[in-house]
C-alpha cells in the first residue's frame, strides 16, 4: 500500500509501481491514490477455485476486465490509516514511559486534503466513564 501512495507523492521520487496482492489491497490502494490525483489499474488473478467463486458472488463475470481506479474506489473517498509497525510512509507505535505516539494519514478526495497526524496518547490517568453512562 505504501508503494502506491509514494508513486502519488512528488517529494517520494516514485513514478511507477507495478506488482501483485489481494483485492482489498486493492481497493485500499485505490481510495487512497484517488485522493492523491493518483491513478492505477487493476487485473483479479485468483489464486485458486474458493477466488473465482468469491469474485463471481461479488459481480465479476470477466477475470480478464482491467479495473480502473474508479470501479475500485469510486464517488467521494476517504482514507485513514495509522502506522503500527515502522515503514517509509508512517511511523509505527512507539511506546513511551508514560503512553505512546503514533503517526497517521487521513485524505479526502473531494478536496484533496492530505493531513499527517502525530498524537501522543497519556496512559497515566485512568478513563473516566461515568458522563458516558449517564448520557446513554
């Protein structure tokens, strides 16, 4: 997932990424470079019988047809994703002392925003839950 989105950003040095994974990757890759003003195609290649069944029940009737990136991800998109482990595009969890940091990225393709989020997260205090119980 990674690689796609770096192909959409102009300080990664990235034009193209060509390779193989599974449908929801897929459509992940797809939501995200949409809000980018990114593009890709995709091809199904089922791996076994249980695949090509999977894809007939969801519609599929050509396993040739290329995907464009709006049959994957279309109308107004968005996309989150948090690092857990460390990577090129985000900072996995680091634990501190007192909570930890973490780093995400959410995008929207109606306006194109693109935010890096880096929060600290304080696990000293314990939640208080009682305004909830009182609310519901």
């Amino acid at each position: 997932m990674g690689g796609a989105i770096a192909t959409a950003d102009p300080d990664a040095g990235i034009d193209v990424l060509l390779g193989t994974g599974g449908a929801p990757e897929g459509v992940l890759a797809a939501a995200a470079l949409r809000c980018m003003n990114g593009y890709m195609q995709g091809i199904l290649r089922p791996r076994n019988d249980a695949e090509v069944a999977r894809a007939a029940r969801m519609g599929v009737a050509d396993l040739d047809h290329v995907f464009e990136i709006d049959e994957l991800a279309g109308g107004d998109v968005m996309f989150a994703a948090t690092g857990i482990t460390g990577g090129f595009l985000l900072r996995g969890v680091r634990f501190l002392a007192d909570g930890a940091q973490s780093s995400s990225l959410v995008m929207r393709s109606r306006s194109g925003t693109v935010r890096r989020i880096h929060t600290r997260h304080r696990f000293t205090d314990e939640p208080n839950y009682s305004l909830a119980r009182t609310l519901f």
